[in-house]
C-alpha cells in the first residue's frame, strides 16, 4: 500500500507545527511554524502539494488536519479575549507530538 | 467650434489598462495559441467566464437557509459541507467543503493568508478585499479590529474562531438566523443571506 501515508495522528492529539524553511512552494504559512495546537479533524489524504506544483502527481497521498492554535500562543500581544483560536489545514509531514525535540 | 479636437490644451486622465503585467501578456498569450491551436475557441472560453460569473453568493444562501429550517439537514451540513451541498442538488464540483457554525459563543471568520483560496461554487468570485494582503495579513492577526472595520463587533464574551483556508478544504459560515424572522418560507429567509455574512466578516441584521 503506497499510495497514501498512515494517519498518526487523532483528533485531540497536541502538535507542534515543524521549524522548517524549505524552499519551493509550501502550504504551511510562516507564523504557524514552531507553534503548538491540536488537532481538530482529520481531513482526508490528498496529493501533497509542495509536488503538485511542479508538475509531478504528489503521490503518496499526505493526511491533512485541521490544526487549532490559541491566538495568545501565535501572537504574544495578542488584543483580543485568551479563548480567541485560529484554526489552519497543516500536512502530517509539517506535524509532530507537541513533546518532541524540535 | 472646431472640428480638429485636440487634447494639446488639457490633461487626460491616464488609462489604468494601457499597460499589460507579465502574467496579463502570459494569458493572453497562452489562450491565443490555444484558439490558434484548435485546442479550444473563443466560445469555450467566454461561456466558462459566463459560468463562473453566474456563480454567486445566493448559491451558498440555499444552504445557509435549508439549514436554518431543517435541524437535520444542518447537523449533515456541519458534518460533511461538500455531501450536503450535493444533497440540495449545488454543482460544486470537487469541493471539499466546511461548513462553521456561529452561535452566541463564537464567530467564525474565514481567510486564505497565503493567496485566495474561496468557495467559489457557493459564493461566486472572491471580492477584491478578501485578496488583499492587508485582509490577508491582518485577519488572523487581530481579526476583532478588521471585523470592526466591517462595522462587526463581536462581544469579548464571544470566542472569535478563524480559519485560514491554507490547503484543501474550502470554508462557508453559517451565519446565525436573524430574529424576527419567523414569518419567512425558505426562499424568503435565503434573500437575507449575504455573502459578507457567509465569509464571517459580518452578521445578517434585521
């Protein structure tokens, strides 16, 4: 079975975005990096993207969560109430338990 | 008055198109060899215009409806956005739908930081603002200030939940059901949805 990744993560689990600067075309933006969440739902598997955009088929398939930060974590002056959240679509491979070395 | 007209003696407005940017001379290029090629006419490419353009947000105010007369329908809604939207009979195409409810509790506002991802089969093309980098950037940093711009303000009370559309999923609030509205059929209730209310940007006032 090749044409998609195993799920490692579930919804609830607590993850931290990957610091990475890899250049090309990224769907991970740059204020989400490094911060930590949770994951809200799987999305499915799809094509990864960093592949499609050069032309190649992005296959195996990459899990996609719905990854939910709290604004005063992303955003150390954050104005608004500390329940604010923001929540994004991160690929697994921009993903780790939140407790893992960096 | 003399027939020579001659714009010697008064400036002109400049025309904003008589220039062309890189990517405007590459889609013009592209489609004339296309339609040189046979590949498709000029037909093709107007009626797909045509049928882009008659995309708009009353498509996506069919479910926000449905959804504020059927407590069955909504919670499929909630649970997958694309199926039931197919349900109702939308062309949506591969969309991947998700559908965010507002409640007194919270308000749901939707961005795409890194271009304009939209849900453009249910809401038609993305305004002009939502491309922005300013809405872009600033959504997701201080989205209470940028709703206020809208003339939204949403109570401390209320959590602010916002979603950047970063990847493959598309985004549609369900705005909540104005008061007062008792009277209306579904049809009637589908003329008060906006798309402004159905991008979280602001509520439906009655």
């Amino acid at each position: 079975m090749t044409d998609a990744h195993t799920v490692t993560f579930r919804a609830g689990d607590r993850v931290r975005v990957r610091v990475a600067h890899p250049i090309g075309h990224v769907r991970t933006p740059y204020y989400l990096r490094g911060k930590g969440g949770v994951v809200e739902r799987i999305c499915g598997s799809f094509p990864n993207p960093e592949e499609l955009a050069y032309g190649r088929n992005g296959l195996p398939a990459r899990p996609l969560y719905r990854v939910r930060f709290l604004q005063r974590e992303l955003w150390p002056d954050y104005a608004g109430p500390p329940t604010d959240v923001l929540e994004a679509e991160i690929y697994q491979h921009w993903l780790q338990p939140e407790d893992a070395p960096p | 008055m003399s027939g020579d007209h001659t714009h010697g003696a008064h400036d002109v407005r400049a025309d904003h198109d008589d220039s062309l940017t890189y990517y405007q001379a590459m889609e013009i290029a592209v489609r004339e060899l296309l339609i040189e090629k046979g590949v498709l006419t000029a037909g093709d490419v107007r009626r797909q215009i045509e049928t882009m353009d008659a995309r708009g947000p009353q498509v996506g105010a069919i479910m926000v409806a449905r959804a504020w007369v059927d407590a069955a329908f909504k919670q499929r809604m909630l649970e997958d956005g694309s199926a039931a939207a197919r349900e109702l009979g939308l062309q949506i195409g591969p969309l991947k739908l998700i559908v965010v409810e507002n409640t007194p509790d919270v308000h749901n506002v939707v961005v795409c930081t890194l271009c304009s991802c939209y849900p453009r089969a249910l809401l038609g093309l993305p305004p002009d603002w939502y491309k922005s980098r300013s809405y872009r950037s600033r959504t997701v940093r201080e989205p209470r200030a940028v709703l206020a711009e809208f003339g939204t303000v949403i109570p401390d009370g209320t959590r602010i939940c916002v979603h950047d559309s970063t990847a493959d999923m598309r985004y549609l609030v369900l705005p909540r059901r104005p008061e007062h509205t008792e009277h209306l059929d579904e049809s009637g209730l589908a003329k008060l949805v906006t798309r402004d209310s159905m991008i979280g940007v602001s509520v439906i006032e009655t």
